[in-house]
C-alpha cells in the first residue's frame, strides 16, 4: 500500500487566492524542486538546513513561473516522516496548475486522498486514532469539536488506551507463559491482581463508551426539531435564535411549506434547527406534504421543542406528540408572552409545569431557552478535559473490547483454565489494538484515509 515514491498536491484550496501551497512529499523531493528552483542568494536546496525558507523563482524553459517562498523538512523531522517541499505561490489556478504539472513531469505523482497523512502513520509519526483527528479537526466547526481534535491529535486518547493495552499485554504475556508449564500446574500471573486489573480496563472502557453520546453530539450537533400548530411564530423563534432573517414570517398560516434548516453554536456546542410546517388537518396538496416533512424531521431530531400560543390553552396536539414520541425529549414553550397576562400564565404553567416563557418577536426568554438547551448537553466532561469519544469506529471498538474483557473476568470468576482465558485476552488486545493502529489492514486504512481532503 505504501510506494516510496514522491507524492504532489495543493495543500490550499482549489481555485484563487492571494497564495497557494504545493506541498511535495518523498525521498527525492527536495531534489526534484531543487532542480527548477533558482534561489536569489544562488543556495541549493539539497545543502540547506532542515526547517529553512529560501525566496526564488521557479524556472522552467529559462522561463520564470513565479517568485515563491520554498520551505523544506528533512526526514524524520517532518510531517509526513519524509523529506517534504511546501512551496507557497502566488494563488492563480494557472500558476498552480503550472507548477504541479511541471513537477509531475520531473517523477512527483498526484497525491491520493489523505496520503501525507497514512505517510505520517505508517512512518510512525503519529498512531491511528491521532491521524484520525487531523481529519476531524479540519472538520471543526466549533469550539467544543476543535478542542476534542486537538486533544486527540495531542495522543490524550491514545495515551490511555496504550496504557490498558499494556497492561493487559503484560498479563496476557505471563497466561501464555502458563500454558508452556501447563503440566506443571504452576500460576505466574498472580488472580487477585488481574481481576483488579480487568475490573479498572472494565471501568474505563464503560467511561469511554458512555463518551460517546456527548462525543457524537458535539462533532455532528444536536438536531432540534421546531413544531406546533400554524401561525404560533416558529420561523420568528428559529429567526431569533439564529439572530438573522432565516425563515419568512407571515401572518398567513401555512406559509412555511417545507422544513428549513439551520446551525448555531451556543458555548460551542452546535445546535441544528429545524423551523417545520404547522401541524394542522389541511386540502392543500403542498402544504400536505410540507406536514408529512415535519415528522420525518421530528423522527430524526434529538429534541423537539412544541411551540404554542399562550392565548390558546389548547394542549391536545403537544400532549398527542408526547405519547407518538416518549423516547425523545420533549420542549413545551410558550410564545408571544408579552400578549398574556398573569391568570393566562399562571393556567399554562398549572397545565404544564415545564413550560419556557418567551416572545420570539420581542426576543424576551431567548437566553432562558439556550441555557435550558445547555443543560442537555453534559459539557462538564468537556470543560474538565476528560477523553470523549467522537469517532463510531473507535466506539464500536471500545464495546468489543469491553464484551471481551467481560468474557475474561467471568473466566477468573469460574475458575477457566488459561488457555480459554488467553483467547479472550487476545480478541481485547485486538480490538483495542485496531484504535490506535497496533491492529491494521489495507481495506481499514483505505477506508479511513480516503475520507481525508487531497493534500493531507
């Protein structure tokens, strides 16, 4: 899977800019880039420093191309583990274009997706799970998901899984160990230690697991899903909370005919809204399907918030979406509260003791409604630095490892002979194994690299 050949690609987006970055990366890149590069203090790149910047020209045909700034990392202290070239330009597609094509024609090919990166795992420069965050923090688009990248890429994650690993390998080293004296009926590994042992990797791995929920909320965001009757101001509230004119707003019922959709980060955490049709028995053919789009959505959201007009105590239909939906957290909240008086509201909240109060139109309440939205995203694991889990391959991992761990101590409890025990051990060393890239194959690596943008 890995050629030892030189590798080119933009590293910067496709298209103009004020500058682009070729990166080059292999054991003669240096070489390559050398031979069209023309330093203006006249240095050759093959003597220079690793770590070093030299301005000059790239000319080809006694043609200058551009005036370019050249930066070169000697192998090992590199990205990729190899000798690489960064050669930032000036950000014309054409000059681009030029300059790749010049290279490829020298013995570069174009890069795959996410090759300087497999280069740098299979190089050594970083494990699995840490290459698999350079990909989520390019994917950022927030600060809690920045920060659980960074600290995946800084090996957090990696670091304590390494540590069960080991320590389970060094018991499963003395079982084996076992199994050569097994007619001497003799115990290296000491029981009461391993069971200890086992009982802590259980622990972990079920905190890891239990990550996983706010993990996945915070890299793909919570959908919440806005529904209620025609006309109570759900496009107004959606508006509000994105502080911009998202939706149309109208008087006239029925004016949202399809779902509209929109993101905000609250504290970091990314909230998707989803500003539905009104629910309501309608002829019109459009507005029909506009309503059956409403519970498709309502079946994927996490959260539902139920807006009403406080001027209608009507409670029939929230009550009705309760019992269709009793797995989904449900958010009864109030509109218009400025319209109301203190016996309307002092009813809703005898009705409905759960009920958040707001005008989405004067904006009043909207605070009180994102805290509450806060409150259902334990952020407290976030903001203490614990590892959480993001990624679903790390996840699915993490329970087989915890089902074979599982297997073992059941086998201690019972009294299972070593050799039994030392299969389990092997299929959780495994699996942990496969997160940190211990454990590989090509169709895993081509699966997880392929994802990854052209040119990292």
């Amino acid at each position: 899977m890995y050629d030892q050949d030189n590798i080119i690609a933009l590293a910067t987006p496709s298209g103009a800019g004020a500058i682009a970055v070729i990166r080059v990366s292999g054991p003669n890149s240096i070489k390559i880039v050398d031979s069209y590069f023309k330093s203006i203090t006249g240095k050759k790149l093959n003597e220079q420093k690793s770590h070093t910047i030299h301005l000059g020209h790239i000319i080809a045909n006694d043609k200058a191309l551009d005036k370019v700034l050249v930066s070169i990392f000697k192998n090992p202290n590199s990205y990729t583990g190899e000798n690489v070239v960064e050669i930032s330009c000036h950000g014309s597609p054409y000059i681009q274009q030029q300059l790749i094509q010049l290279f490829l024609r020298k013995g570069c090919r174009m890069a795959s997706a996410g090759e300087f990166t497999l280069r740098a795992f299979l190089n050594g420069k970083m494990d699995l799970s840490q290459a698999e965050a350079v990909a989520d923090l390019i994917a950022s688009d927030s600060e809690a998901s920045h920060e659980i990248a960074m600290q995946q890429m800084r090996g957090g994650f990696s670091n304590e899984i390494k540590e069960l690993r080991e320590e389970l390998l060094n018991f499963a080293s003395l079982i084996e160990l076992e199994l050569d004296f097994s007619e001497e009926d003799v115990e290296f590994a000491n029981r009461e230690q391993f069971n200890q042992l086992l009982s802590k990797i259980s622990e972990v791995l079920k905190k890891l697991i239990d990550s996983f929920a706010l993990g996945n909320v915070i890299k793909n965001g919570i959908p919440v899903a806005i529904v209620g009757e025609p006309n109570v101001g759900k496009s107004t509230l959606l508006n509000a909370l994105l502080n911009e004119e998202r939706a149309i707003v109208s008087d006239i019922a029925g004016t949202t005919r399809d779902t509209v959709e929109d993101q905000i980060s609250i504290n970091g955490i990314n909230f998707r809204f989803i500003d539905t049709a009104g629910i309501r028995e309608t002829t019109d053919a459009v507005e029909k399907i506009g309503i059956e789009r409403t519970f498709d959505k309502v079946e994927k959201a996490r959260l539902i918030i139920y807006l009403f007009d406080g001027s209608n105590n009507d409670t029939s239909q929230y009550l009705a979406i309760k019992h269709k939906y009793p797995n989904k957290e449900l958010l009864p909240i109030c509109n218009k509260v400025d319209m109301l008086g203190d016996l309307e509201i002092n009813s809703i909240k005898q009705q409905l003791p759960e009920t958040l109060f707001l005008s989405a139109k004067m904006g009043t309440g909207i605070s009180n409604l994102e805290q509450k939205l806060l409150s259902l995203v334990d952020s407290g694991k976030l903001s203490s630095g614990e590892t959480i889990v993001t990624n679903s391959r790390h996840y699915d991992s993490l329970l087989k490892a915890l089902e074979e761990i599982q297997k073992v101590k059941e086998g201690l409890d019972i009294g299972l002979s070593s050799d039994l025990m030392a299969i389990d051990i092997r299929q959780a060393l495994y699996h942990l194994g496969e997160i940190t890239g211990n454990v590989t194959t090509d169709d895993l690596l081509g699966n997880i690299f392929s994802n990854f943008c052209i040119g990292k």
